[in-house]
C-alpha cells in the first residue's frame, strides 16, 4: 500500500495560490519512490515548476512542512535559478518567502549554503 505524502496538501495549495497569482505552474513529481528508491529528475529539484503569464520568468516553487529545512541540493538550486532571475519560492503553510527572505531556521547547514 503507498503511503500519503505529507506534503500533498501543500503542493495543493501553492499551486491553487500561484495560480491566482498569475502563474502557469505544475506539480514536478520527482523524489523517491518505492523500496528501489527510484529518484526521478535530480536532487534538489523544486516541488512545483512554472512560469509567469506575464513577463514569461521561470518559476521555481520549494515546499516545506513547518519546521523542515531545504537540502543543501534544494538550496544550492533556487540560489542558482534566483541568480539567474527566475521567480524563486519557498511555500509553506504560513505562506510563500521569495528565496532572499527565507528564515535562517529554514536554510540548510554545511555544504551549499
């Protein structure tokens, strides 16, 4: 039997809110998966891909439960795409940060900080 992902309703969300922000965005499904431990795409890759309707930039959207952290894959990533100009997110249940405004709790310790 598969197990819920907890962060399904998240990924719900964020997507429901981009959206209304004027975004095309799309759920990218990529981690591991089943006891093989498939990964699909690479590591770091963002829970939601995208771009905006009106000035056409790259979305990239990360989604973390409360008290979770990005992996320094996840971060090394978003600071690429950000210094790149793409429009760059963390999503969590209290709302999005743009990359810059991440939380310090939020970012990851050692290697790509």
């Amino acid at each position: 039997m598969r197990r819920a992902n907890p962060e399904t309703p998240l990924y719900k969300q964020a997507i429901e809110w981009f959206t209304a922000a004027g975004y095309h965005c799309y759920r990218e499904n990529s981690g591991v998966r089943g006891q093989g431990r498939y990964v699909f795409g690479f590591k770091g890759k963002p829970d939601i891909g995208g771009f905006n309707r009106r000035n056409g930039k790259a979305l990239y959207v990360e989604c973390k439960r409360e008290g979770e952290k990005l992996t320094p894959e996840q971060w090394a990533f978003l600071s690429e795409a950000w210094t790149h100009r793409c429009d760059v997110f963390v999503y969590t249940e209290k709302g999005q940060y743009v990359l810059p405004e991440v939380p310090e709790r939020m970012k990851p310790t050692g290697k790509g900080k």
